[in-house]
C-alpha cells in the first residue's frame, strides 16, 4: 500500500524521497559502528601482576638515575661557582694592586704619525672626549647631534 504523500509527487521526486529515506537508515544503522569508543573502556593490555610490578622498578630505576644526575649536575655547577669566584677576587686584588702602585695618569700625548685635526670644530669634540665625557655629553654642550659627535670619533679612532 502507497502512501498518499507519495501518490501526489512526481516520479523524480519519488525516486528523491525513497533515496533520502535509504540513506537516512543507512546512516541510522552504520554511525555506531564508527562512533569513538572510550580507552579506558578497554582493559589494560598488560594485565598481569608480574608484568605491572615490573613496570613500577623500572620507573623507579629511572627516577633513582635522575636524582642522581641532578646531584652531579649541582655539584658541578657549585664547582664551577666557587672557582668563578675565586678568579674574580683575585682580578679585583691584581685591580686594586695594579691601582695602587700606578703613577698617576697622565695625558698620552698624540702619535708622531697621526694627522693634524684640520676642523677647529673636531679639535673641541678630541678635547671634550680627552676629559672622558659621552658622546651625548659632548652633543648636548657642542649642541650638535649626537650621531656627529659618534662619526667624528669613530673617524678619530
């Protein structure tokens, strides 16, 4: 027996309709089967006592190996701490030795060979940086800009 919904169509609309209904209970009846299942559904794979016991020894084989190498790691880096520090007091004592027995600083006078500062305007920038003033702080008094003053330098250099 048609149904009268059916009757009233025309046969390519039949034919669309008895499809659509196939495919619907296809896929009514095939998603289950390709739906996710849960792992921890599942039973372990390895289930026996024996075989999780020695699992566990071997974890904490590993855990006992890192602790240790973390122990030797530590020490090294303490080692290589207390000698760092140990060069770096006896740098300051060979600073503070080499300062106290230093003549005091006089000017250098300028190289035999080095040529005569032609621009009145550099020979103020060598003469402000000869009294250990910045490159900033040379622009700011010169009021002159400060990559200048730093090409003037580097040139002097």
């Amino acid at each position: 027996m048609s149904s009268p919904i059916l009757l009233d169509l025309d046969p390519v609309s039949k034919w669309a309709v008895i499809v659509l209904s196939i495919m619907t209970i296809l896929y009514a009846v095939i998603r289950p089967m390709f739906r996710r299942k849960d792992p921890l559904d599942k039973p372990p794979r390895f289930a026996t006592l024996a075989r999780q016991r020695s699992v566990e020894k071997q974890m904490q084989n590993v855990l006992v190996e890192l602790s240790e190498m973390a122990r030797q790691i530590t020490a090294q880096i303490d080692t290589r701490a207390a000698k760092l520090e140990a060069l770096i007091r006896e740098a300051d004592e060979k600073i503070a030795t080499m300062k106290s027995n230093a003549p005091p600083a006089l000017p250098m006078p300028p190289p035999a060979n080095a040529m005569p500062i032609s621009d009145p305007r550099h020979a103020q920038v060598y003469a402000l940086a000869d009294q250990g003033r910045s490159s900033t702080e040379i622009a700011q008094q010169l009021h002159r800009p400060s990559g200048e003053i730093e090409l003037i330098l580097a040139l002097r250099r």
